[in-house]
C-alpha cells in the first residue's frame, strides 16, 4: 500500500529548499553533506531523506522550481502589461522591476543557479540550462520590441547579457534593509536603460 503523503509535505519541501540553498550559500554546495543540511533544516538525516533522496536531488528541486518561477514572472509580467496597455518600453521596465522585487527575496536561491548548476547530473543539468536560455531569450525579445532601432540581430545578446549584468549580482552588494532598497535600485537601472547616464539637461 502507497504511504500517505502528509498535508504539509509541499511546504516542508519548500522550508527544506530555502534552508539548503542558504546553506549552499554559506560553505558551498560541494561542502556541504546532507549531515549539514539536516541540522540546518533542525531535522534528522532520516527525515530530509523522507523528502529527498540526495542532495543531488534537493540541488534539482532548488533550481527547477527556480527558474520555473522566473518564467511565471515573465508571462505574468507579459500579461498585466497587455491587460494594462503598457507600451513596450514600459513592459520592459516591468519586467526589470519585476526581476529585482523577486531577487530581493531570492539571495540563495540565485547564488545557487549563478554557481551551481554545474554540479547537476547531465539531463538536470540541461533542463535548468534551457530554462535559463528560455528566459534571456524573452528578455531579449522584449528589449528587442522596447528598442527597435537599438536592439538589432547584431546586438540583442550583447544589451540583454548588458542588462542582466546589471541586476544579476545585486546579491553581492545590495543588501535589503540598505540606504539603497532594491526598488529604488530598479528606478535607477530603468533609468540607465532609457536614458544611459548622461546628463538630463545634455
């Protein structure tokens, strides 16, 4: 007979989550054991393993559900700019703002993709790769409809890796609680974006 999955597995899979990818974070995934991941969790070894079958597998869970919630954020994006009559370039700045307000919560679970997708085993590893590839690929598009006649074939790559190299490592220096809070940060970025830094009366 088929155990009975209790009526809070979903969420204890989730504190599990949260917890390992701090802790990933803190020593680094190769360093940790599941012995860590346990006592990080205040569980026994036993119980991480009723939830998870490896750290392999925890790693996976992590990153696919992830990067799945980044691709929810751009159709939900997408979709209230449409329901709203955003213009492109308007959408654009949603999507930016959008990104950084979920990357403000998201600290661990964002080293975790940056640094450790590499330890995936093979066909893992190429789900979160092409997620990822998914996801520059419509911001690119995006940018692409914001800025006709800056984003061409030749360039899209280049300004859209440009633009996430602006949000993507806000982890290592932006802290919340800082005199800078990550939604002003999303105003001066979207600010850069459309005007670059010259002076307003040049």
């Amino acid at each position: 007979m088929a155990r009975t999955r209790a009526p809070d597995h979903d969420t204890q899979r989730e504190q599990i989550l949260e917890l390992a990818a701090a802790k990933f974070a803190q020593t680094s995934y190769p360093s940790t054991s599941m012995a860590d991941l346990a006592a990080a969790s205040g569980t026994s070894k036993a119980r991480l393993y009723h939830y998870y079958e490896s750290k392999e597998a925890i790693l996976f869970d992590l990153l696919d559900r992830y990067t799945k919630r980044l691709m929810l954020i751009i159709a939900e994006v997408e979709g209230a700019s449409q329901r709203r009559g955003l213009s492109e370039r308007e959408a654009f700045a949603e999507l930016v703002r959008a990104f950084l307000a979920e990357y403000e919560t998201s600290h661990s679970r964002h080293v975790a993709l940056l640094n450790d997708v590499k330890y995936l085993e093979d066909a893992q590893r190429a789900i979160v790769l092409d997620r990822q590839r998914d996801i520059v690929a419509a911001f690119a598009r995006q940018l692409a409809r914001a800025y006709p006649t800056r984003a061409t074939k030749e360039n899209q790559t280049a300004l859209t890796m440009m633009v996430f190299g602006m949000i993507n490592w806000t982890f290592t220096w932006l802290k919340p609680g800082g005199k800078l809070g990550y939604r002003e940060f999303a105003e001066q970025v979207v600010d850069v974006i459309e005007h670059g830094l010259k002076d307003s009366d040049a």
